[in-house]
C-alpha cells in the first residue's frame, strides 16, 4: 500500500531549481525515488551525478537567473506552465563576498521571476521557496529559538518598494536593520530572502493562484542531534564529497570539523516531501515553516527532562535514562569529552524537535508505519562521541573557557 507522500507524488510532474547545490542535489535524489512522472531540473550548469542525469525521468533545462523571465524562451515558459505540478526554488547564491545587489539579484528578484512565471498556470498546485532562518539576524533583540513561523515585514515600506530602494541603496543605511555586523555578506544573504519572502507573500495577497510554502533551512549549526546519512559540510557548496555523501550514504564532515558545523540534507529534504504531501489535507493558501534548525532544538537539556518521558529525535525515540547513562559514560571514558552536560542542549532534541514538531508538520502522528521505517534512523549508529566533542567545543567557545 502505498504513503501518503508517495500518493500524492505519484505522476505528479515537478520542476527543481538549485539541483547542482548541496540541498538540491539530495533533494533531487529523494524525488526520484518517489513515483513522480517527470522531474525537470532548471540549472545554469548541469554539473549533476550521473545517477540524476541518466534517469528517464529527468529533464535539464538550462537558464540564467539574472536575465528577465530567467532567461527561458516563450515556447520553454509556455512548456512548463501546461505541464508543472509542482515548483520547489532550492537555488541561491550563498557566497558573503558579493555585493548585496547581487544577492538581491539571485535571492530575491530571481525568486519572483519563477513566481510571475506560473502565474498562468492552471495546473500549479504548490510553489516551495527555500528561505533561511538566518532571518533573526535582521530583527533587534530577537533570537532564532522564538522566530516565528509568519513573513517578517520590515515597516514603513512594501515589499516592492523596498526591492527598488535595496537595489540602489548605500549599504549604510541598511545598519539600523542589523544587530550582528561582524559579517555583513551573511547579512545580505539574509536580508534578500526576507524580502523574497515579503515579496511572495504581497503577490500572494493581491491574488492567490496556487499555494505557496515558504521552508526556512539552516545551513549553520543545524542543530541536528543525530549524525544520519547525507549530512554535508556547510562551507563546502556543492562539491564532489557533499553529493558522494547524498549519493552513497556516507556521513561526510571534512577533517578537524566539529559536527554542529553540518547540516542534515536528507532530513530537511523529507521535511520537504512531508509537509507537500499533508499541506492539502491539513492547511492551503500561504505558508511558513521552519525546519532543521535551532527553532525545533533550543531547550536546555534539564528542562526536556521534565517535559517529556522520550527524547525524540528524527524518527528515534530514545528512553531518557538510557540516553542520560549514555551520554554520562562517554564523558567519563572520553577524557577529551568531558563537560557540563546542560551545554547539550544544542545537540539532543527535545520533545517538539526536528521530524516530531507539533507545530512544524506533525510528522511522527501523520506518517504510516512504512514512511516512519524508510526514513528511520538506527540509533546504534549515533556518532555520540562526536556529539560530545562538538558541545565541548561549542561550550568553550561560547563562555571563553578552557577545556577541561
């Protein structure tokens, strides 16, 4: 008997963008194994894995995100209005060393260009932006552990105002907007996806057309407790190690790089084919989640004790005491270990964590017994000696100590 997201994928044609990016390529991966009909892949560079380019199913368009209508012919844009069922905006430009324009151009004006688009299209049941939840950074006094699931109006203007204001703008006057100025190229990355997100949101109110979701992913300190297969190291974009990791299963973390550094690819990406496949049955319109972050893992590791009777983890459910034995005999055979285990918090999950949040897609209750058993974790593969290292070095580094 087929899922539920395999149900709903079943013959559905689906267009990817950012397929050659360490997020895309995994992505693109699990869509193929689902019985969808078509997968079209919209990239500037087919620099992909055979395993995706050889498929039947797969089709590469090639287009350019800085040219108006993203570079695609009438009869190509004509094409993909008559035939798409779904659209999932994984593409991006991550690099901090660019001109704010140029994120504005790639992360935002992009973004609308593939929205007005499908515009037309009659057939278009969901349109997925990949946003950041990085989008804290902009907000005063706010912290990433409480930042809600709406769209973050910055006041006094629309969105498209601002767009014309950024684009011309000193960066200068982008200061009052900006807690953290230590890297403002990371800044700017946020800054151009809040405003694709405000932008979404304003074409979306002046006439709906289809459903939109909006997935906030991190890419920094992800926060994903467990070591699953598919993790990739941030830093790294989309190279050769990061797609042999999706590809063949191997947990990649490049030499002297501490676990919290990686971000759960795999994991974000069955958060993705979830929420599609229940967003009919359970909400419509327009949509924000956050995901595989710090907003589902933020909670000091006493108060999980007292609040629930498992620690939940991506499809895991492990007994509290065993994990509290667990964890408690590593930091003593492990001299290199040892810590304060309150500083954990950042590497165990908590009740409403990552695949079993209430309020962010209701993943455990909803899924059927095979969904919960393909996307399983066997937690004899936790990697809890590498967990223990990184919260040692997140905790030093955090309250300028030395290690013990």
């Amino acid at each position: 008997m087929p899922t539920v997201v395999e149900e709903y994928f079943k013959n559905k044609t689906v267009l990817l963008t950012g397929s050659t990016g360490f997020m895309g390529t995994v992505f693109a991966l699990q869509l193929l194994q689902l019985p969808i009909a078509k997968l079209v892949l919209l990239v500037r560079n087919p620099s992909l894995p055979s395993s995706i380019i050889n498929s039947p199913r797969v089709s590469i368009i090639t287009g350019f995100s800085l040219e108006k209508g993203l570079g695609l012919s009438h009869d190509t844009i004509n094409l993909l209005v008559d035939n798409v069922d779904l659209v999932y905006h994984s593409a991006a430009i991550i690099k901090w060393n660019v001109p704010f324009k140029t994120h504005l151009n790639l992360n935002t004006i992009a973004v609308t260009e593939l929205y007005n688009i499908f515009k037309p299209s009659k057939r278009l049941e969901l349109f997925v932006f990949l946003s950041s939840t990085g989008l804290d950074a902009t907000r005063p006094n706010y912290t990433i552990d409480k930042l809600p699931e709406t769209v973050l109006d910055l006041p006094g203007k629309s969105a498209p105002e601002l767009l014309q204001e950024w684009l011309d703008i000193d960066t200068n006057k982008l200061l009052p907007h900006i807690t953290d100025r230590s890297n403002m190229g990371y800044l700017f990355y946020v800054l151009s996806k809040r405003l694709a997100e405000q932008l979404l949101h304003h074409e979306f109110q002046q006439r709906p057309r289809f459903n939109v979701l909006v997935a906030r992913f991190a890419s920094i300190d992800a926060a994903m407790a467990f070591p699953a297969v598919g993790y990739a190291h941030k830093y790294e974009g989309a190279g050769v190690a990061q797609i042999k990791a999706g590809i063949e299963g191997y947990r990649y973390l490049p030499p002297n790089v501490p676990p919290q550094n990686s971000t759960p690819v795999d994991m974000c990406g069955n958060m993705l084919l979830v929420n599609s496949a229940y967003d009919r049955v359970l909400s419509s319109g327009f949509r924000v989640i956050n995901a595989a972050s710090n907003t589902r893992n933020d909670v000091g590791i006493d108060v999980r004790y007292e609040a629930s009777s498992h620690v939940v983890g991506p499809v895991i459910r492990l007994p509290l005491k065993e994990a509290k034995d667990k964890l408690e005999k590593i930091a003593k055979t492990d001299k290199k270990a040892r810590i304060n285990l309150v500083a954990l918090q950042w590497h165990l999950p908590k009740k409403a964590a990552l695949m079993s949040d209430d309020e962010a897609r209701r993943v455990i209750a909803l899924m059927s017994k095979e969904e919960k058993q393909k996307w399983s974790v066997d937690i004899n593969d936790v990697d809890w000696v590498g967990i223990m290292r990184a919260a040692v070095d997140r905790y030093v580094a955090e309250h300028q100590i030395s290690k013990l």
